[in-house]
C-alpha cells in the first residue's frame, strides 16, 4: 500500500487527536498547600555556635563566641497560630548589640528573586535592628545574619552571628 499525502494528512491529524485525548488526566493531584515562608524555617529557639566581628575598612576578622560572654546568646523567634512572627527575645549576658526584646518580621516571607538577602527586623523598645540573613535553616538547621554597623553612611564594623537551632 502505498501512502498518499492526503493519507499522510489523516495519520497526523489522528495521531494528534489521540495524544490530546491521552493528555487529559483524571488524576488528582492532591489539594492546594500554603507555601513555605521563611518565617517557618527562622521560627524557634536558637544558640550562638559562632559570632565573627569584621573590621569593614580593612577586612579583618575577629573572633568573639568565647569573648565577653558571647557564648550565652541565644535568640527566640515566635509566630503566633497562623504563622505570623510576633515576638522576640534576647538571652545571655553577652554585650546587648540587639535589642532583647520586642516583635521581628521579614522584609519579605519568601527569597527574593533578584537574589538580594532577606533582611530580619527586630524592633525593640525605643531601639530597632535590621540585619541582613545569609544563611536560611534547611537540613543544616542553621540561622546566620549580618549586623552592619555604619558611621555617616559608611560602613565601619559587622558581626555575622552563626546560629543553630536548640531542641524545642
């Protein structure tokens, strides 16, 4: 037998028709599920595994998570029962670089897709910080974020605070 165009024509008309047919799916794929904001993954109780002071002019590095007392710090983020952050407090008697207590939020609850950092705000009483996160908790369970101190614009010292989740 030999094929025609027009028989060429029916075979592709056909083949079409049955991939669109086999293209609609009954399948349920399950219901609609919010999805993950960052306030979930920084939410919880967190201690200081390392804090790292830079000399911004220069880029020296100093260690401080065994200087004056720093190895007490611990940070509590709380959401309230629909995952809103609320609360925050500051423990330990480590220098108070941060407020020690008072609401936190996220400039943004997800990454940000043009790549720039997340920033956390901690507002206190009278005293606010805004620092930068680096690192988001994952399977690592870790936190980190950057304080950036700055003098008429210019950026002098930073502390990277590296953090791990504690047991709830």
């Amino acid at each position: 037998m030999k094929l025609t165009k027009s028989h060429l024509t029916s075979l592709l008309l056909a083949l079409t028709v049955i991939t669109g047919v086999g293209a609609c799916s009954t399948i349920d794929d399950g219901s609609y599920v919010e999805p993950i904001r960052l306030y979930e993954k920084i939410e919880g109780k967190w201690v200081l595994n390392s804090l790292i002071q830079t000399d911004e002019t220069n880029a020296k590095n100093m260690t401080l998570t065994n200087e004056l007392n720093f190895d007490t710090f611990v940070l509590s983020l709380n959401r309230d029962q629909n995952g809103q952050p609320t609360t925050f407090s500051v423990e330990g008697t480590a220098p108070e670089l941060l407020p020690l207590q008072g609401v936190w939020t996220l400039d943004n609850p997800f990454t940000k897709s043009d790549g720039t950092a997340v920033q956390l705000l901690l507002k206190g009483k009278g005293d606010s910080q805004r620092l930068t996160i680096t690192t988001v908790s994952g399977n690592s369970q870790t936190l980190e974020f950057k304080l950036l101190r700055t003098v008429s614009g210019k950026p002098f010292v930073s502390y990277t605070y590296n953090l791990m989740q504690s047991e709830k």
